[in-house]
C-alpha cells in the first residue's frame, strides 16, 4: 500500500475547504473506459499529519470498489 501525500497549490485554506476532487479509475489503453467514480470532499482535510479516509467507487450505480 502506497501513501500519496497531497500539497496544495496555494494556501487560501477556506476556499480549498468547500471543494472536491473527482477521482475515476481508468482503464490504461485507448479506449478509457471507466471501472469507478467517487467524490472527494476537502472540509476537514488540513492537518500537519495525513489523515485516513475511506471512499466507495461507483459506476453507473453499481459499487466496483473502495479507495482508501
């Protein structure tokens, strides 16, 4: 398992608080086909330390995994 550290771009902390980040698992050839989607929400993200969260991916209103 691998531990992916996010930076933000630049600092103005409140406005980055009340965005999200869409996150598509893809395939890897051509035709980009995608394997699930999820929503990531900001609030709360900030810390000196990374924090654990756990999101389930869907696609097309099935559940095709978790991203954690």
């Amino acid at each position: 398992m691998s531990i992916l550290q996010l930076k933000p771009l630049f600092g103005d902390q409140d406005y980055l608080e009340v965005q999200h980040i869409l996150v598509a698992v893809v395939a890897k050839d051509n035709d980009n086909e995608s394997f699930g989607e999820c929503v990531i929400p900001l609030g709360g993200m900030f810390s000196e330390e990374p924090k654990a969260f756990e999101f389930t991916l869907f696609h097309q209103g099935e559940e095709t995994g978790k991203i954690k």
